[in-house]
C-alpha cells in the first residue's frame, strides 16, 4: 500500500494512477484519506459502438424491459408492414 500526500500527488498523478492498478494508494489530505480505485469500463454491447449502450443505466433499463417481457408483465405486438404503413398514413 502506498500513501501520498495531495500535494505529492498533484505533482504526478499519472504515475499514481498507474500504480494503482497494481496496488493500493491512498493520499492523504489533512485529516481525510482518498482511496484510488481502478474500475475497467465494460465493453459497449453494441456492435456499432453506439454511445447510448455506453451509459449502464440504459442497458439496465433495457434488460429490465427484456425480462418484464419475458415475465408476461407486459403485452406487446408485432406491426405487420401494412400496419404500419396504416398508421404512418401510407
């Protein structure tokens, strides 16, 4: 483990940063101690990279649909392409 004052870490935070993927650092202000955690993103699931899958709240969004779905909790339907064309005014 390795402890740093602020004032040390101001200087290079990379360097610190990097450790911290290795071991624990901690820095010290006053009386107060900042852990430094490391958290890996996770992989976006779409497979064109769109951002909106980058934000974990929509995904967790989308799969707690996916289940009420697959509960019965919620009806749905398929538009058959005349339908569609019927409500798009077509």
């Amino acid at each position: 483990m390795t402890v740093v004052s602020s004032k040390i870490f101001s200087t290079n935070p990379i360097h610190y940063l990097n450790l911290a993927i290795k071991e624990s650092v901690t820095v010290k202000r006053g009386k107060v101690l900042f852990q430094i955690t490391p958290s890996f993103q996770l992989e976006n699931p779409s497979p064109s990279g769109d951002p909106y899958f980058s934000n974990q709240k929509n995904v967790a969004e989308l799969e707690r649909r996916i289940e009420d779905i697959r509960d019965g909790k919620v009806k749905f339907s398929v538009l058959t392409q005349e339908r569609q064309k019927e409500l798009l005014g077509l």
